[in-house]
C-alpha cells in the first residue's frame, strides 16, 4: 500500500537525481526560510525536490517553490519517523537527505539502513548543541539514548555538518565527534529589494520621525530574550527620540506585548507580525538589534549586511561574532545587560560604517556560493573548514 501522499504523482519526470529536505515544516523560523531556499535552488538547477516535513501549514506555506513535492509525517513521533522514511526510502530511492539539525537525523538514518537503499544523509545542525541538550537531565534515559545514537548510528555513516564553526565546535564538545569530521555549511541568503506595500505605509510614516530607527527581526520566544531589549528601549527613551520594530511572530507575542503596555512603552515600540520579505523593514531602519541568548547563525544579521544596515547584537554563542568579524562590523553586547546595550545602541548610531563593507561581507554568505558547496558535499569532493 502507498502510504506516502505527495503533492505531486509525476516525480520521475522531474529529473534523475532527487534529493530529500528533512525538516518541521513552515512555521516563521529560520530553519523553514533555509530549506525552501535551498529547495528552489536545487531546483533551478535541475534536481528533483522532496520536502519531508512534520506539518504542511504555516506561513511559509504559501512560499514553498514550484515542483516540490512534500510528503508530511503528520506529526508522528521517533518510530514513525522511522518506519515513514523507510516507507519513503523504498518508494522514492532518494540520492540524498538532508536533515535539519542533528538529533532528527539519528531517526532518519535508522530508516534508511533499514530500507537496505545506499543514499547519502547530510545533517545540518542549526543550532548549539549544548543549548539544545540543557533540558535533559545529563543522566536521563532520552539524554544517554541520544548519545548513543549520534555516536554508534550517525558518527561514520551521516556527513556531519554545521551552519556556523561556532556551532560546529558545540557537537564536537556535546558528542566526543572529533572536530575534523564535522564541516561548516554556512545558510544561504537571498533578498530582494522591494518598498513597503499599502498595508504597511502607515507604520512606516509613525517609524520615519524617530531620531533612532531600530528593527529586529525574529521568533518571538524565550530565547530571543526580548525583554532585555525592552528594557534598553526604556533607557534610550530617557534621552533619545527612539522606535523600535519587532518583525516577527511566536508563542510570547502576547506576553511581550502586554510587558511594552506595562512599561508604558507602546509609543516606542510595535509588534508587527510575520513578514515573508524584510527587505523593506532592513532598508528603512537605521539599525537592526537582537538580544538573543544564543544564536548559531542569524540569517537577520546577514541580511541586514547587505542593505548596509548597521547592527548591534549580543555577544552569544557563537554566530554573532562568526558573522561580525569579531566586533569589527558591528556592536557586540554580553547578553541580558540593558545598560549595556542601550549604550552600544548610543555608540553605533554615532559610528560610521561603510555600507560597502557590509554589503561585501554579506557576499560571504552569497546563495550561489552556499548551495554550490552543499552540492558539493553530497556529490562531489568533501570540503572542510
């Protein structure tokens, strides 16, 4: 029986070679943005597209390129994932899966040995691993499972990978990996410029009268750690005709916007919602701004690089100063320091940066580039960093 349901039924003709996205699905996060890049790049040039996902809705729904197919789990748990990318496996014979972060890919590549199919997996983890394992208890059963699976089942049979070195050195420390065997494969980025739409013109009229224009870009949840980013807003409008735009939507939308109420910050700051395009928020601001707890590479920072937009972030691990060259592009803040970050904000509006360098940085991170060496990996010679 076909227990797999595909958006498309024509996927022979689409091309010889197929390759897999594993990943949640298309919520607002980072990690949803990257995979469907990646998903039309490969498509552009030729390959056949499968987007393996937990969910199919959310709001990069509507962005999901021509010609993928996306075959959803439904949200089932470790063995179904298992027995669905068996079931997928024997039915598709990918060339390759990539999966999005590490743990996942444990189950994924149980799934192909099972299935007896040779196919290349590629993990690429988004995150920090020590930030991801904190919540289990370092005796816990899931914690040893884990280990157990990352060394005996992914260690020489998965091509390891991270988006940042930072990141990288994180599954180093976390599994015993040895740092060597693991690469960096950095996101792609790609942004088209564009003016704001009807909708947002009036926000933007309230915006453009501040003496200071912030934006930040993100998931609103705990580990960006808003709050700390209110709270240097209190202080900068002390002194400082200042606005501050959250772009971005998430599970602490409603608390954040009841503590900007509480303070009495409402003039100052907006919560916006999702956008599927930034580019018109990163051209008007005078600075992005993110306080966030840690980060493995923050497409937001890159993005504002190449607008020539200046940038003031917390000095978390490890992305942030990976991107800034160590504070030479931008302000870095030790994280939850209101005072001090209110003060870098100060510094930086009063610095001049040459938006050239900042637009020849981001070309670091340059589409083509990235999916150049993902391709790469899985197909041809093995690139280390």
């Amino acid at each position: 029986m076909n227990v797999i349901n595909s958006r498309r039924r024509d996927w022979e003709s689409l091309g010889a070679v197929r390759i897999a996205l594993f990943f949640d699905g298309f919520e607002q996060g980072g990690i949803g943005r990257i995979n469907l890049i990646l998903a039309e790049q490969f498509i552009a040039r030729g390959y056949t597209v499968d987007l393996i996902v937990q969910r199919n809705d959310g709001p990069r729904a509507m962005n999901v390129p021509k010609g993928c197919n996306i075959l959803t789990m439904h949200g089932v748990g470790a063995v179904g994932i298992v027995k669905f990318v068996f079931r997928y496996v024997r039915q598709y014979k990918p060339n390759a899966i990539i999966v999005s972060n590490l743990l996942p890919s444990a189950l994924v590549c149980l799934g192909a040995l099972f299935s007896r199919y040779n196919i290349k997996i590629l993990a690429v983890n988004h995150g920090d691993m020590r930030v991801e394992l904190a919540s289990l208890h370092k005796l816990s059963r899931q914690r040893i499972l884990l280990s157990y699976l990352l060394k005996a089942v992914i260690y020489k049979r998965v091509t390891i990978a991270s988006v940042s070195a930072g990141a990288a050195d994180s599954i180093a420390i976390v599994t015993g990996i040895p740092r060597s065997e693991i690469i960096v494969l950095h996101n792609p980025v790609t942004l088209t410029s564009e003016g704001f739409g009807d909708d947002d013109y009036a926000l933007y009229q309230w915006w453009s009268t501040a003496e200071i224009k912030l934006l930040s870009l993100g998931r609103i949840c705990p580990l960006k750690d808003y709050e700390t980013m209110i709270n240097a807003i209190g202080l900068l409008a002390e002194h400082s005709e200042v606005k501050l735009v959250i772009v971005g939507d998430g599970p602490d939308r409603g608390h954040l916007e009841s503590v900007v109420d509480d303070v009495g910050l409402s003039k100052n700051i907006k919560l916006v919602g999702y956008r599927g395009n930034p580019s018109p928020f990163l051209q008007a601001a005078d600075m992005l701004v993110s306080t966030s707890l840690t980060e493995a590479l923050p497409v937001s920072i890159i993005e504002a690089m190449f607008f020539g937009t200046k940038i003031v972030v917390t000095d978390c691990p490890s992305g942030p100063r990976e991107i800034l060259l160590d504070g030479r592009l931008g302000q870095l803040v030790p994280v939850k320091n209101p005072s001090a970050f209110a003060a870098a904000v100060l510094q930086e509006h009063n610095t001049k940066r040459d938006a050239e360098v900042l637009y020849r940085r981001a070309q670091d991170f340059n589409v083509n580039k990235c999916v150049d060496r993902y391709l790469g990996v899985l197909f041809g010679k093995r690139l280390t960093l």
